[in-house]
C-alpha cells in the first residue's frame, strides 16, 4: 500500500463525509468529488472501488 493512495482515499473520505448530506447542488458535487478521490486511492492501492450507494456498507 502506498502512503498517497492511502493519504487520497483518506481525504476522499473526509470530504465525503463533510458534504453528502447537503441538499445544494454545490454539496453533491462536493460529495461526489470526495467519492472520486477516495476511489482514486482506492485504486491506487490495488483495492476495488466504493462502488455501493453512500451510506451503506455495500
């Protein structure tokens, strides 16, 4: 595992976290470019993609 797909999946996460209960559409678009840069790293480190719906488990 490398530190920046860690550090990118990290940062995704956070920003996720931080705007996917906004209801503006500024708010999912922020959201949804946390989920990128989680999955981004995700990658990065020879893991599958995020790919269930935010929220859940899957």
């Amino acid at each position: 595992m490398s530190i920046k797909g860690k550090a990118k999946e990290a940062a995704g996460y956070v920003k996720e976290e931080a705007y996917e209960n906004g209801d503006s559409p500024e708010s999912q678009r922020k959201a949804q470019e946390g989920r990128d840069l989680r999955n981004e790293g995700r990658i990065e480190d020879g893991k599958l993609p995020k790919t269930g719906k935010p929220g859940t488990e899957n």
